[in-house]
C-alpha cells in the first residue's frame, strides 16, 4: 500500500486523539521543527508547504516517531488557496486547537528602489496570510461544540525593531505583533488565544545562505547578540510548545522574544 494513501486512511480512524495542530510552512526549519515538537506533545500534524513534496520528510518524521501528520500543498499568497487548504484539511481532520503561522519571506531592498509589486508580495505572505488563515482556524475552534484554540503568529526580533533595506520585512513583521494584539482582544471571549513568538537569527538553511549571499555577517549578528549566539530551531519550538499547551491558558495578546537578549540590548 502507498505510505502516503495509508496514513489518510489512518487519520480519519484515528478521531480520539485529542489534538490537531496546522502549522504553515513546516517542511524545513523553524516551522519543520515546531511540527516536530508538537508531534511529542501529542498534536496531530497538519504540514503546510507552496508543493505537496516538499512536507514529506517532515511528515514522514513524524510518521516514523509514532506522530499522525498529513501534508497539504498552498500558496498562501493566494487567499483562494488558503480557503482550499481548509477545505481538504477538513476532509483529514474533524478539528483544529493549533494554528501556527511560521510562513513567510525574508527581504533585503533599498527603499528608494524597491518596487511595489517586491512590498506587496512581502505583505501578502507575512501579514496579510496570517490574517486570511486565522480567520478560518477560527470558526474550527469555536464551533460545533469547540472548545476554542490558539494561534501563534511566528515574528521577528524586527517585530520590534528596524535595520537598513528591510522596510517591507519590518514593516510586515510590526504589523503581525498588531493584528496579535487586535485577535486577541477580540476574540478571548470565544476561548481563542493569539501569542507572536519572535525569534532572533536563528540557525537555519535560510539564515546559513543569506549570509553566504552576503545578507549579513554572521559574526556581527553574534557579537550584537548578549548570548553570542544563534538561536536554535528546537529552542524557538520549545517556545510554540509552551504557548500551545495547558501552562499558557492566560498568555494571549503578548509576544515572546527567543532571541538571546538581541532585543534587550542597548548597545553600549
């Protein structure tokens, strides 16, 4: 039998698990590690990537550890597809107590040159996807009898702050701390919890290459960060696992920086 045809029929039998968590850009990284993390607390895994191949070694991770997870294929760009994406997810899963919106794209451009098609496809994916794919979590955790459910919206230390050439990127990642504190309040009273969780630079394929493009040096971003480091994808992971779990039933609204103490640092 096909692997991937087996584990559906698998995940329609399997309706006592407690929990399902849909994790956006989940097939390498930060999102693919969040998966994972979630898997050993008990999360039935929905992984989200732009192609259907790209989730299958997270899947089949999480398969191969004794997790449920099934792969889904969207273009979160496109508000079209995300409502698909919900649609075929429902035919997999019959509830929903986890969305994590890990994806979303880097930008490095001169402000005086970048072209606006550059500014609203960054938007797009960072802030307004967020929006449109938690506005369909939202009636999955609340209706038929749901006991609501949270939404970690993955962040930046530029959530916070700025740096030269990165004004679609600051701007997108600002904006996704607002519209956590907007869903937040708007939605406690539904049982629904919204949280950011910003990472610092973190050690990652993307990271790795856009400092070998010359995007940064990487022992600049060290020496600025108090604990001379990079962060680790478990360690943002860990991060999403706390916010998700029983501990944080009365964190919403708030962000929690993982950044080694680049955001607390003065400069002096």
């Amino acid at each position: 039998m096909d692997p991937w045809k087996e584990e559906v029929e698998m995940i329609s039998e399997d309706a006592d698990t407690p929990r399902v968590a849909l994790v956006t850009g989940s097939s390498t990284g930060i999102g693919a590690a969040i998966a994972k993390r979630l898997s050993r607390e008990g999360f039935r895994i929905a992984v989200i990537a732009r192609a259907e191949e790209h989730t299958h070694a997270t899947v089949g991770w999480i398969r191969g550890n004794g997790g449920t997870a099934h792969g889904f294929a969207a273009d979160l760009s496109r508000p079209e597809e995300i409502e698909d994406l919900f649609t075929r997810f429902d035919a997999r899963f019959e509830r929903l107590d986890a969305l994590v919106n890990n994806a979303g794209m880097a930008s490095i451009a001169d402000s005086t040159s970048m072209p606006l098609r550059h500014w609203n496809r960054v938007l797009t994916l960072n802030l307004t996807a967020p929006f449109v794919t938690a506005q369909c979590a939202h009636p999955r955790m609340t209706q038929g009898g749901g006991g609501g459910g949270v939404i970690v919206n993955i962040g930046s230390v530029y959530s916070r702050m700025s740096v030269g050439r990165r004004a679609a990127y600051v701007s997108s990642k600002h904006g996704l701390i607002g519209l956590t504190k907007a869903l937040a309040t708007e939605w406690a009273p539904d049982g629904v919890r919204v949280v950011a969780v910003a990472p610092g630079y973190t050690e990652t394929d993307h990271v790795r290459v856009a400092m070998e493009d010359g995007g940064f040096d990487s022992a600049a971003v060290v020496s600025r960060t108090p604990m001379g480091r990079l962060a680790h994808v478990d360690e943002v992971a860990d991060a999403v696992s706390f916010v998700c779990s029983e501990r944080a039933t009365f964190v919403t609204g708030s962000t929690i920086y993982v950044d080694g103490g680049w955001t607390g640092y003065g400069g002096v």
